[in-house]
C-alpha cells in the first residue's frame, strides 16, 4: 500500500505481514449503502495545463454521518479513450498510497505513452480522482513538517519515546489547526463513499475500478458498501485490512527484507552494478552503522542523514526491479549506497509530505502502543524479520507515527465483508516489498468470487510494468474475462 504507486516514500506501501493475519473484532458496518443526495453531473472543461484533458470537481459531504451538511470538493481529471468507436465507458483509478494523486497519474499519461495497459487507454475514458485530504482536492495542510530527523522513530528509551509521542501530537495539533474538521473524516471509507458520488457523476451506470497498491484497500471499500455498482473491479497489489500491528508489521518487514537479499544477490553477480563482486549486503550494514555513529551530509537537502533514515527510505528504491520512468530500478539503488559510501546520502532523504497520507494512515489503523516497552517489542519483532533494513517499513511509519496522534480510528482493520459483488481479478507478484503475496492470499479468500493472478517476480504492482498482468487486466476490465484460477505469470 504504497503511499503513491509512483512516487517515492517509506513503505506501507502495502502492509505486508508473514504471519497469519490476527482479525480484531469490529462492530459490523452495512452491506449496501447509497448517496444520501443525487449526483449532480460533472461539469468538464478543458484543463488548463492540458487541453486535450477534462477537469472538474465534485461536491462531497465533508462529514459522510451529516450528509446534509458541510462540503468539500474532489478534483476530477478525465483522459478520452483513444479509440472511441469502440469505448466501453469510464475506469476509475487510484494509483496507491494513501496520498497517490489520480489526477496526477491520469495527467502523467500525456508524457508517459503506455503507463497503464494499452487496451484500457484504448477503450476506456480514465478518471482520476484526488481521495479527499489529497492534492487538488480539498487538502490537509500541517503546520509543521510530517518528518523530523530530529526525532527518532526507533527511540532507544523511556525519554526517547516520550520525545516520539510529543512530537507526533505537536504535529498532530499543527494539521488539525491548518485543516480544520477535515482532518476528521479523510478515513478510507469516507473516500470510498466519495467514489459512488462520482460513478454516479459520471452517469454512466456501474463502476469500472482500477486500484493499485493502497487503491486495493480503498477499492474493497468501496465493494463493502456499494457490490452492486460495481461492473468490474481490478486491485493489482493487495493491502489486506484486517491485520493487527505485529501482524501487519512482521509480513511488511519480512517481504521488504526478502526484496533487499534478491537486490544483494544480483547486484553481486550483474556487471553493471556498482558494487558487482562485493558483498552488497555487507558494505550496506556498515554504511548504515557509519550514518548512525556520523551522519552522511546530502548535499541536495542541506543537512545530514542517519543510517535509520537510509533504512526508512531503502524500501522505496526496491519497488521496482528495472530503471523506467517510475524510478531508477535497482541500478538506482546500488548507485545510491555508492553515493553515500562517497560522503552524499542525497538519494536516500525522506520525500516531503503534506501530512495527507499520515492523517488517513492514523484513522484507518489504530496505533497499538501504549508505552516504550510496547515499541520496542514490536522492535525487536521488526528486527528480527528484517536484520539489514531493521524493520523500517511503511507500517513501522504507522505504528510510530500515530501515537499520539489527536483524531480518533474512523475505519479500524476488519476482515473484507464483500457480498453480492461480480467477479473481482486480483493482481500480485511474489516478491513485492511493499504489498506482501501473503496479504494476496489473504485478501482473496476474503472476497468471495475473487480470481488471483501470480506474478512470479520483483516489485511493487504489476499493471505498469507486466506484459502478461497487463494483457490479463486489460481483457478482465474490457470484456469481463477472467484468467483461469491459479494462473500465473512470469
């Protein structure tokens, strides 16, 4: 569950858990829930950047309990199909996070020829949306920066945790104060209430959905809620809702860790690596040890960076295994461990962050910590799974970041209640350092009538970056057609 499929950022990019999931008890929600007001229709104009594109937005309720009350606005981004003849109608899509911008990726396709499976471009209009708290859309601002590098996230004592704990209701405080009552209501299911409002915007009927990453979480909500508006609906890498905190963290750490040992063990053995012939692994443990007693200066960021913060932003550059316009592959990654050995830990600075993806982090999964003892066993969990990357993976942003923090759980992890939805095709690779292959399996037994696809292979979702996920996606979304079960893909 990345926070953005295509953007850089500390993994919970999926929640990725090795352990059986631990389901909490949870008060049930309804099966099928509708609008409480008719949708008005969209009103598209020509976006200003980008002519040949649509742009809108939609009213929402802010509070989805006060339906009649206050509203904020969802930014809208429409791409016509290419081949209009032969449309089949709208895909809705969510690039992962939660922060990932629809709008931005939709938009990103004016650049980027063939991001998404050629025949959804052909025969879809793409709709992008920006979730509520997000971008464009009505947007959680924060007083304060989301990270300080002067506050430990793995605090080594009763003081440090103390300093972890202020620190994250400083921050907090400072987004309620620049937000406002948003900051309440930008849980997953609030957002999932905001796509029906815009499927039936579109008045086109029933929902054609495309969710990545985190989008897989927000797209089983919507299914929750609403099964029978849904025409097709494609989850390509699976975040699966019903963990606990050590679970979760154990399977996130775990897949992250697996992902580094196959990124050490072909960078020995690929010429083109910077580091071939060495032991990777090795020369990372010490220049983590080396920032951590010395921090490295990144020249690009104007301050130093530790080994913890080099563990926290390690998982980002493994998503995926190939340079390409998402990132710089692994290649990217040995380069960078070569560019702090030389004394600039530029790449490996955390990325900015609006506090949008943090503030739905913390009202969809409840921080389970009380006390010091209590982080540092879930430390020593992490650790234990994950010795080189220590752990430090987007659900550890979680359990860390949202002690403390001051808006309550809105949406807590609950075991998928999907009932009456059509066929849903289900998308992962086995060796995802983001979104596990074990919450793939979990969340497919979860969904009844859920098909599988396995791709045997690296990295973070498959719909940019898989020929064979890709053909498989485009015909389930274009004609229904579902790959046999067990299928998989190399």
């Amino acid at each position: 569950m990345r926070r953005g499929t295509v953007a850089r950022r500390r993994s919970v990019g999926g929640l990725l858990v090795a352990a059986l999931p631990v389901l909490p008890m949870l008060a049930a929600q309804p099966a099928v829930a509708a609008p409480a007001r008719p949708a008005a229709a969209i009103g598209w104009q020509a976006c200003p950047d980008l002519p040949r594109l649509q742009c809108a937005t939609v009213a929402v309720p802010l509070d989805w309990a006060r339906p009649a009350g206050a509203t904020i606005d969802i930014a809208l981004v429409r791409r016509p199909a290419d081949d209009p003849a032969h449309r089949v109608g709208s895909l809705v899509i969510n690039p992962g996070g939660p922060g990932g911008s629809g709008v931005g990726i939709v938009k990103a396709l004016e650049f980027v020829p063939d991001l998404f499976p050629a025949g959804i471009e052909q025969r879809f209009d793409l709709v992008g949306f920006d979730p509520r708290g997000v971008g464009e859309s009505t947007a959680v601002h924060c007083g304060l920066p989301v990270f300080d590098p002067a506050v430990s996230q793995f605090p080594r004592d009763e003081a440090g945790f103390r300093r972890l704990v202020a620190r994250n209701r400083a921050l907090g405080a400072s987004c309620r104060a620049a937000t406002g009552p948003l900051l309440s209501h930008v849980d997953t299911t609030s957002a999932a209430r905001d796509i029906e409002v815009i499927r039936a915007a579109l008045g086109e009927g029933k929902l054609n959905f495309l969710g990545l990453s985190y989008g897989s979480m927000l797209g089983t909500a919507y299914a929750e809620l609403f099964p029978r508006q849904i025409r097709a609906m494609a989850l390509d890498g699976a975040v699966d809702h019903s963990l606990t905190e050590p679970a979760m963290l154990a399977t996130e750490a775990a897949a992250a860790e697996d992902e580094f040992n196959r990124f050490a063990r072909w960078c020995r053995q690929e010429p083109s690596c910077p580091l071939a012939g060495q032991d990777v692994a090795g020369v990372y443990d010490r220049l983590v040890a080396a920032a951590n007693r010395s921090p490295i200066p990144a020249a690009a960021a104007g301050r130093t960076v530790t080994g913890e913060e080099i563990q926290a932003n390690t998982q980002g550059l493994l998503l995926f295994k190939d340079p390409g316009v998402l990132s710089g592959g692994w290649l990217g990654l040995a380069a960078a461990i070569v560019k702090a050995q030389a004394g600039d830990a530029s790449d490996f600075v955390t990325p900015g962050d609006t506090g949008a993806a943090l503030a739905i982090e913390c009202q969809d999964f409840p921080a389970e910590s009380r006390s010091f003892a209590d982080l540092a066993a879930r430390e020593r969990l992490a650790r234990a799974v994950s010795p080189h990357l220590g752990g430090s993976v987007q659900t550890w942003t979680i359990l860390a970041g949202c002690i403390g923090w001051p808006e309550p759980v809105a949406n807590p992890p609950h075991r998928a209640r999907v009932r009456q939805a059509p066929p849903t095709l289900l998308v992962n690779a086995t060796h995802d350092p983001s979104t596990s292959y074990v919450w793939a399996l979990s969340l497919h037994a979860q969904i009844p009538r859920s098909t599988l696809l396995t791709r045997l292979g690296d990295g973070h979702t498959s719909a940019l970056t898989s020929p064979c996920a890709r053909a498989a996606i485009d015909a389930y979304l274009i004609d229904r057609s579902l790959p046999r079960p067990g299928t998989t893909c190399t």
